[in-house]
C-alpha cells in the first residue's frame, strides 16, 4: 500500500506532536514516503531501541516463580503441540488422479492468492475452506519446506521446543526473534530462536539492522533474516513488545518476597524467639538459669510445661505468628491475580477448591477459545506474514493450525436423551465409550413410555393437506431399521 505525499503543515503537526522529524521535508516540498516511514522507525524504536528494563530479570523469574512458570508452561505446551499444514489455492479444480505438483513450482498462473483465507476471524476461514474444498479449488500441500522447518527449525531444538520458548517469551516480555539462516541456493535453512533480552537494537532510521549480543560477541542481523514476533506496545507501536507479565511485576515480586521470609523465618533470620530476663542476675546465675530451663523443657515430653522462677522475671516475644500476617492468604490472592491475568481457568492448573465436574470441564472449552487459539491464530499470522514470503510462491500459499475444542459432554448427553430414539443403538454404545455391535447396525432404542405419537384425530385428519408421494417418499422401515414410531421423527 503506498503511503499519500504529506505536505509541510502536515510534517509540522507530526513534528510537534510526536516528534518523528528532526527536520523540515527537503525544500520544503511534499513529504515523501520514505521520510515519513523513516520518522516513525526512529520515533518507535527510541533511537538505538534496547531492552525495556527488567527484560532479563523477568525471563529468569520463569525460573524462580512457581505460579509464572505454570501458566506460562502450561499455555506454551498447548500452543506448542498444534498441527501445521499448508493449502493452495487453485484457479481450476483438480482433476481426479492428476499428480499435483509442490506449492513451490507453481506459478501465479495456477496458484491464486484468496484474501479471504487470510482473514483473522478462524470460523469465517474455515467455511470458506470448507467451500473451495468441496468445488475442488483448495489442495494441501504435504511437503512444504515450511513444515519442515516448522518441525526442526534447528540441529539443536525441536518445532515443539522453539515454539514453546517462544510463547514464553511472547507472554513474559510480549516479544521474541527468530534468526533465519539461508542455504546457498537462497533458501530458508533453519530458524534460531533468540531471547529478547539478546537483542539490543532493532533497525531504526540511522542503524537498519538488529544487534545481538552474547555475552561479548555482538552481531548484525538484516532484517529480512530475522523474524520479529510482537504483542504491540499502545505506547510506542513501532517500537519494542509488551507482555503480560511485565503488568504483574509488583504482583509476582511481592509472592516472590512472601516466599523468601518464610523461608527466611525458618532459618531463624538471627532473631530469636524470646528475650528471658532476671533482674540482678549475675553470668554465673543465668547459666544455671539455662541449663535449668533446657533440662526441664527440651525435648518431647517436656513441651508446654510451667516454669517457676525465684525472683523478678521478665520474657520479651519477638517473633510474629504466620497467622498474625495473612501470608497464607496474600499468597493465594497474588496466585489468583497471576492466574486471572492470564486469563487461564484455574482448573486447568490444579487450582480445584471450588471446582466440581461440571466447572471443569467448562474450564477445559474455556481454555481452548480463550487462551490457547488466540495465541495460535497470532503465531499463524505472523508465519504468513514474515516466514512464507521467504519461499517462492509462498504469498499465494495458506499456513493453517489445526486447533482443537473440546466436546462439551454434557450438552451432547443432554441433547441425546431429549429424543433418543433419533440415535441408534451403536451411537449410544458410542457415547459410551463401547465399540460398534454388528447385530445392533440400523437399530433404534425402544420407545420409553410417554414418547410414543399420538394417533391424529378424524378432525385433523380431514384437515390435513394431501402430501405429494412422490416427493416424501421414504426408505422402507425395514431397509432403514428403524422403530415404527420413528417415522414422525422424519416429518
């Protein structure tokens, strides 16, 4: 899409607003395209464009912060185990037997880019797939080099594993870079993973290219061999992502600290638990104080014993019981606040106090659409957008995830028994979870009491309209198998 010439005035507003333009349109003429672009580059990327703060500490927490780590691992494992495949368009239908040749070797002749197949919305995606399948025109493309590099990006990782580290990172830090490197012939050879916190430059006006620095080796990165995944900052939306789990710092550093000094109390922190005093005493009369009180309450069967001392006494209590400061419960409200940002059901972690079959399985369809699609769905987008056109031929391809929803068990018990006798014996045996029987093939359950038609009367009889035998003619019971009062269910 070309982008429309701004005039001076035009530059001047976006120059006090944001900021874009250090300087005036050569000559003062129309802005062109390649300036403007080049102003909001600069402006969204803020110069040389680092790490946002806490990019580092944030992923490592991954590590240290149990509950971070079971949402994000769990969501990272579903988006991780989805089928890829790819489909083409094509102009003509496919010819019973004809050999279809790779995605790869067609021309735009004979491969059509449907814009309707690359929309967002999955379902409108899918009935317009389903369509061009059944008039012959979409063809799936079982060796795309695409998939294979989907399935092992690297000599070192997996497709499951890079896809995994890289939902981590999407969901911690809302951004995450794929290194693509080519093979001699010019063609995508594999796909490195790398962390954001590695990435210290993204291209920008003055410096179009990525930095990644290990340790002491820093290295240039064009553009077109790097995939960059990002979940927009509102901010600054040309510039570096923003992920959840920087919206929960304080949430996840504040149970990080409630951790820390229960583990802290139990290893006494150097503060004890009671101060015991005798006024006037000397040293040689505390000792004999102490060795008196271990020797008469250490141990088992000594606890919760009454001391009696001669003399003016007095004990100090210093510690503070647990029950005293809530950490029970501020643990389980920062934990339920991690959850609920994430949007994940509870259930689906092993939270289940409040849970019963019904919400758990309710949980399970609520993960699927909520959480776990949209997220595939993004990660498909970008593929098609940053990863297919590295292929020839890949603008008129189609990358699709296959995702999966769970059944929803008890609306299909319930829509069952409503009218059973509309399924048959093997399909009940089926919801079961039994096998096909061959002797119960076409046959229907009996009628229960009160299902069975009721007999029309003669008034409704001569009411009724004669019906065209020809056009509602009907199997005969005995081909079909079915009841004989399963014929009014076909009316």
């Amino acid at each position: 899409m070309r982008l429309p010439a701004y005039d001076v005035s035009m530059a001047s507003w976006l120059t006090k607003v944001t900021g874009l333009f250090s300087r005036a349109a050569p000559g003062g003429g129309a802005l062109t395209k390649a300036q403007f672009e080049g102003g909001l580059l600069a402006a969204g990327t803020g110069g040389r464009g680092p790490p946002k703060r806490g990019t580092r500490e944030l992923i490592q927490a991954y590590r240290e912060q149990p509950w971070l780590r079971a949402v994000t691992s769990r969501i990272a494992r579903g988006v991780a185990s989805v089928r890829w495949s790819i489909y083409t368009r094509a102009s003509t239908p496919k010819k019973p037997g004809g050999r279809l040749a790779p995605v790869w070797e067609w021309g735009h002749d004979r491969a059509v880019r449907d814009f309707a197949l690359l929309s967002p919305n999955r379902l409108a995606r899918a009935k317009h797939m389903a369509a061009l399948q059944r008039d012959g025109l979409l063809r799936e493309v079982v060796d795309h080099p695409v998939l294979a590099l989907l399935q092992r990006p690297n000599e070192m990782m997996t497709g499951a594993t890079a896809l995994k580290v890289t939902q981590i990172w999407l969901d911690i830090k809302g951004e995450a870079f794929w290194v693509v490197s080519f093979s001699p012939d010019g063609a995508p050879a594999n796909l490195w993973p790398v962390p954001p916190h590695w990435v210290t430059q993204v291209p920008n006006s003055a410096a179009p290219y990525f930095v990644v620095s290990v340790g002491a080796l820093q290295l240039k990165i064009e553009p077109k061999s790097m995939l960059w995944f990002r979940d927009v900052d509102p901010e600054q939306p040309y510039g570096r992502g923003t992920g959840v789990a920087e919206s929960l710092g304080d949430e996840l550093e504040t149970d990080e600290f409630a951790a820390k000094y229960v583990k802290s109390w139990f290893f006494n922190n150097a503060t004890p638990s009671l101060i015991v005093s005798f006024e006037g005493a000397g040293k040689q009369q505390l000792e004999e104080a102490l060795e008196a009180w271990e020797r008469k309450h250490r141990g088992l069967h000594n606890a919760h014993r009454t001391h009696f001392a001669g003399g003016k006494m007095n004990a100090v209590k210093l510690d503070t019981a647990f029950r005293d400061q809530q950490l029970v419960e501020l643990r389980t409200f920062e934990r339920d606040t991690v959850v609920q940002v994430f949007g994940v059901p509870p259930e689906c972690i092993g939270i289940i106090e409040n849970s019963n079959r019904a919400t758990i399985d309710a949980a399970q369809y609520m993960y699927a659409i909520g959480v776990e699609h949209p997220r595939c769905e993004f990660l498909r987008s970008e593929f098609a957008a940053q990863l297919l056109p590295l292929f020839p031929g890949g603008d008129a391809a189609l990358l699709e995830c296959e995702l999966t929803v769970p059944d929803d068990l008890s609306r299909r018990l319930e829509v069952m028994r409503a009218q059973q006798g509309a399924f048959t014996l093997n399909e009940w045996r089926q919801e079961a979870g039994y096998e096909e029987l061959p002797e119960l093939v076409g046959r229907f359950p009996a009628a229960l009491p009160g299902q069975e038609p009721v007999a029309p009367t003669a008034e409704a009889e001569a009411n009724e309209e004669p019906e065209d035998e020809s056009a509602t003619e009907m199997p005969e019971q005995e081909e079909r198998g079915d009841p004989p009062w399963a014929k009014t269910l076909r009316r």
